[in-house]
C-alpha cells in the first residue's frame, strides 16, 4: 500500500510541474507577442526578450518561433504569433 502511495504522491508531483512549465512558456510567448505587437519592433527583439525570459526561469533548450518573419511591414496591433516549444 505504501509504494501506491509514493508513487501517487510522486505522480502529483511531476504533473504539477509539467503543467508549471506548460504555463510559463505560455506566459512567455504571451510577453513577446504583446511586445511584437507594438510597432515599430525587430523580430530579433521579440525572440532575444523571448530566450532572456526563458533563461530567466531556468528552461533551456527552448526555441522561440515568431510570425511574421519581416517586421519592417508590420504596423502597431497587426498579428504576431510567437511559440515557444
């Protein structure tokens, strides 16, 4: 009975912390995106504040992606996805 509840516990444990992660890539793609989206903004920008946030919290191995490819025709509040994965 002890194992089950170890493994129970331990199970807890490490679903808490994927879901942990889960949510901070989405927080961090949400912060490049809402920077993306200012205008007058590099591409380059967003991912360097992308991968310093990244840093930041500890995950490494995490690539930044972000659309549009060419900031330089994007005006203030045109659409800009950024995922992280």
């Amino acid at each position: 009975m002890l194992p089950i509840i170890f493994l129970l516990a331990f199970s807890t444990l490490e679903i808490c912390s994927a879901l942990f992660l889960r949510q901070t890539a989405t927080t961090i793609a949400y912060e490049g995106a809402r920077l993306g989206v200012r205008g007058k903004t590099a591409r380059q920008t967003v991912i360097d504040e992308c991968n310093s946030l990244l840093t930041a919290r500890g995950i490494v191995n995490g690539t930044v992606s972000v659309t549009p490819t060419d900031f330089s025709t994007i005006e203030e509040l045109d659409p800009v996805t950024v995922s992280i994965q």
